[in-house]
C-alpha cells in the first residue's frame, strides 16, 4: 500500500464505520470537555498494576481461531454469494478476503460496487435480491439503510450476514460480527497501552468522529477504564467533524497541542484520524508526545515501525471474513450459526515490539486458514 495519506485515508475509512454516520452528516463542529487536573498515581497503584497486566494481555498475539467446533457435514458446493461493497477500500478487502475463504469451498462470489450512499446502497440490495443468491453479506450498512431489501430477502429465505455495523442480530441479519458490544474492548485495550506507557501519569486528549456510533462504546471504556486506572489523570475529548478527515485534521491536532502543551498521550478513535498527523508534528516542532490508534491500518503501522506512532488496536478482518463462510457454511449443511455468533473475534494491540509486519493489514492469527479448512473437512 502506498503510505500517501490520500491513499491511506480511503483505505483507513474502513468497514467499522457505520452507514449512518453517511446519512446526517453536516457541519458538525468539534467540542471538548475541560481536563481535569492530573496528578502522579503511586509507582505500584492497584491501578497501574491492572492496565499492565491487561496490556501484557492484549499485546500477546492470539495463536488460534474463535471457532473450533467442525462442521461435520460435507459442505456443499456451488453456492452463490452477493457481497455488497461499502465504497471505501477496506470494504474491497474485506470482501477479498471473503472471496478467497468461499473459493476454497467452490463457492462463486459477486462482489457489488456502492459509492456508500444510501441510493447507491439500496440499488445494491435491489440488485442481490433480483439475483436471488444463496446469500448476501455486506458491512457497514445498518438496516435502516436497506430495511425494505432486507424484509424481501428474509421472506425469500436468503440469509444476511453483516459485521461492523451499529445494529443487532435477527429480523434477517442472520450473523453480526463487531457489533457494538463486540467493539467495547478497543478503548480498554488503549487504555492499557496508556496508563502502562505513562506509569499513569498521563495527560490524554482522545480525539472522537462522535457521527460514527459504532465507535461510542469505545470511546466510553476508554474514559471508564483510563479513570479506573488512572485515577486523576487528565482527559479531554475532542470531537472531530467528518469533514475533517483528509483535510485539516493535522492542523487541528496541532492547534490544540499547542494551546494545551501539558498534553502526553493522544488517542485517534480511527487511524485515519492520525494520517499526516506526525508529519504535522515534526513541521510544527511538536516533539515528546505519545500517539496511539484505534483501528490500525497500513499507514499507522508504518508510523509505528519508523517510530512516529506508538502502538494500535489491530482489527481482525482477515479472521471476520473467514468466520463469515465459516457461518454459511454450516447453514448450508442445515446447522445454526449460533457458535459463529457467539465467537469472540481475535484483537491485537500492536506497538514497534510486537508489531507483525508493517506492509498492509495482516491477519491476528497467524495460520487462521489452515485452522477453518480443518473445520470444513478440507485438511
């Protein structure tokens, strides 16, 4: 992937984001909310020795795949999969990455082009229910968005399987992977990373895109955890008007890291948050200030390898997309797909240490292909 911020900035918007936040963004303006005073927590605080040993915990890279129940059944071939795309690059990886699991299970998949608008998105489900395929998988979109297609998909029987999207199981979403309660660890997860980095004694501004609703859970185990562990640390929220994103969202950091030069940690709700933010940094003699993201990307990861991003939640889109066919794969042998549902997906929290490889999204688990083709009878 080129490390241009443009390119990274399309990448980065990735299949997290809910549709919604597409369908009443404006000027939204940015807000924060007073810091309070920080003060240094105790060396061996109940506190710090918590958010170490979380982040001991979720620096360790996961060696196995949520799922470890066979199918059982001889899988059939065959079948035909619309996949709706959400408009953004990491939907068409994702979507990818789908493609290459049904093709070794001699499934055929048709991958439908969105811009991301609502139109654009409903003239998708339009088009997969007139094709009438085996079933439909899609991320981003809550129903909201495709209620009508989604009513006549589930009277035809066709199954909907979804992931990173503000929305719930049932009424025809067979299959929800990174729902709201799923995402809610991220901001535990960073604020392990911060606390331990700090000794916790930090002082944190977290900026947030509020619009995108899929990332409130976040944010808000963030604040929870950070005030656990780090008991009267500063935290201030800012947040970021979409119309920020690949444009002044540098200037703005910079801005208020100079209005505010207390400031120790940063926290991006997004990676693309973060995209040009270092350079920005450096050209502006910003020095001494420790930047960590949620939802890493092959931008911030090369950030994190040249040493001008500290650490990312890494997300599990490799393994999301095989679990999904997984899933399919035992509804076409007539079995639930209750234990995909209730599957905890792998996340990482990845710093220069740790971190896999800097070249493009990698998979949490290493060998997680060989571990679904021993589900689905074909090791």
């Amino acid at each position: 992937m080129s490390s241009r911020p443009g390119r990274a900035v399309r990448r980065a918007l990735t299949a997290t984001i809910p549709l919604t936040a597409l369908l009443t963004l404006s000027a939204c303006g940015s807000g924060t909310t007073p810091a309070a005073q920080s003060t240094q927590a105790a060396a061996n605080s109940p506190g710090l020795t918590a958010a170490r040993a979380a982040f001991q915990k979720y620096s360790a890279r996961p060696d196995a795949i949520p799922v470890t129940e066979p199918v059982g059944k001889k899988i059939p071939r065959g079948k035909r999969i619309d996949f709706i795309l959400c408009g953004v690059q990491s939907c068409k990886d994702l979507a990818d990455f789908f493609t290459a699991a049904a093709g070794q299970l001699g499934w055929k998949v048709r991958q439908i082009a969105t811009q991301g608008t609502p139109e654009s998105v409903q003239a998708a489900y339009d088009e997969a229910v007139r094709d009438k395929p085996d079933a439909v998988v899609a991320s981003g979109f809550p129903r909201a968005v495709y209620a009508k297609q989604l009513a006549e998909l589930k009277a035809a029987g066709i199954p909907v399987v979804q992931s990173n999207a503000d929305d719930v199981p049932g009424d025809g979403v067979s299959l929800l992977k990174n729902g709201p309660k799923d995402v809610a660890v991220q901001g535990e997860m960073i604020a392990s990373w911060v606390v331990s980095s700090s000794d916790a004694k930090a002082d944190t501004v977290y900026f947030d895109l509020p619009a995108y609703t899929i990332l409130k859970p976040v944010k808000d185990t963030f604040a929870a955890k950070y005030k656990q562990w780090c008991a009267g640390c500063a935290l201030d929220n800012v947040d970021v008007p979409i119309t920020a994103v690949g444009k002044d969202m540098p200037d703005r950091v910079v801005s208020y890291l100079r209005s505010h030069p207390k400031v120790t940690h940063v926290v991006f709700s997004l990676g693309l948050l973060n995209v040009g933010v270092p350079a920005a940094l450096k050209t502006a003699g910003i020095t001494g200030k420790h930047i960590v993201v949620n939802v890493g990307d092959a931008q911030n990861y090369q950030y994190i390898q040249s040493g001008l991003t500290d650490g990312a939640m890494a997300l599990n889109s490799h393994e999301t997309a095989w679990l999904q066919v997984d899933a399919l794969a035992r509804h076409f042998t007539g079995r639930p797909m209750d234990v995909d549902q209730r599957a905890v997906l792998p996340n990482m929290l990845v710093t220069k240490d740790n971190l896999p490889s800097a070249d493009g999204d990698f998979p949490i688990v290493k060998d997680y292909q060989a571990q679904f083709k021993a589900l689905w009878g074909l090791s």
